[in-house]
C-alpha cells in the first residue's frame, strides 16, 4: 500500500511574526517511511495546491541545477 497521508494547519510562527499554512506528507512504502515539509505564508491556500506549487518549484529548480552542473 503505497498512499501518503497529508496533515495541515494554521500556525503562528514567532520567527516570521505572521501565520504559515504548514503541510506535513507522511508517505510509507513497506517498512520505509518519507516525510517531507511544506509551508507558505498565504493560508488561503488549500493543502494540496500548495504540495502542487511545492513540486512546481522543484522541477524548475532542477532545470536550472543541471545545464549549470553540466557548463561548470
């Protein structure tokens, strides 16, 4: 069974001085279990947008990490 489990809230965090929307994925595959951390200071955004942005992100980081790799 290979689901991931998303938990999220509302939190104020002192640091920012501001409320985050924090989500926390819990995916297990057997006895491995992955977690990974997402926050955005816009709360109006729902859970699983903000996890679709997350992803978003990486992607165009990645293409940006790996012709500058490749060029020196």
């Amino acid at each position: 069974m290979n689901e991931t489990q998303v938990y999220t809230a509302i939190v104020n965090s002192a640091h920012f001085k501001r409320d985050l929307r924090v989500v926390y994925l819990v995916k297990r595959c057997g006895s491995k279990v992955e977690t990974d951390l997402v926050f955005s200071t816009d709360t109006s955004l729902d859970a699983m947008t903000l996890v679709t942005y997350d992803k978003a992100r990486f992607q165009i980081g990645f293409c940006f990490a790996m012709p500058s790799s490749f060029w020196g």
